[in-house]
C-alpha cells in the first residue's frame, strides 16, 4: 500500500519545511509520496518543498478545496492523505491512519 501526502500550501515558506521533514521521518516505515499543492505562493514555497523530495503542483486557485483536489490528482497512493501546511506529523497518526 502507497500513501499520498497532499499539502496544500499558500505562502507557507516559514513552516512548509518542518511539515514535509515530519511527514518524511514519521512515515518512513512506508511507500510513501508527498505532494505540495502550491496555490500562487508569492514566497519561496515552491523553491523549499522541491529541495526536500516532493512532487510539486502548480495551481492558481485561491480555494483550498481545489487546490487540495489538484495534488490528489497527480497522487498515485492507494491512501490520501491531506496535510495542512503548518501540520508537524507524527509517527502515530501515520499509524493510526493506516489502520483506519
């Protein structure tokens, strides 16, 4: 089973790197797959999630609804799973999700 982390971001330089960091040691016991939805960030978004082993998706969007909808569309995970960009994920809830 692949997971599917979708991050949809927006300017979210300062906190997009902890996230992805927290995402690549808590599910590290998985195939897994973190994709950074990045809406029109003005900042350096992109620039940050491409340098830590994302997929990065480009979109214009200003809802959080689509833009979430056009990282799922690139996910090739048997799981999605949807992070919020300033979100520090855990070992457990990786699990925990899972499981569910």
């Amino acid at each position: 089973m692949k997971l599917s982390f979708v991050i949809p971001a927006w300017n979210e330089e300062e906190l997009i790197g902890r996230t992805i960091e927290s995402i690549h040691v808590s599910a590290s016991d998985y195939d897994y797959e973190i994709i950074v939805a990045d809406d029109a960030s003005e900042d350096r978004t992109s620039e940050i999630a491409n340098g830590l082993q994302t997929t990065v998706v480009s979109c214009n969007n200003r809802q959080i609804g689509m833009t979430r909808n056009d990282g799922a569309a690139v996910a090739s995970g048997d799981v999605l799973i949807f992070v919020d960009a300033d979100t520090i994920v855990s070992e457990p809830v990786v699990r925990e999700t899972v499981e569910a």
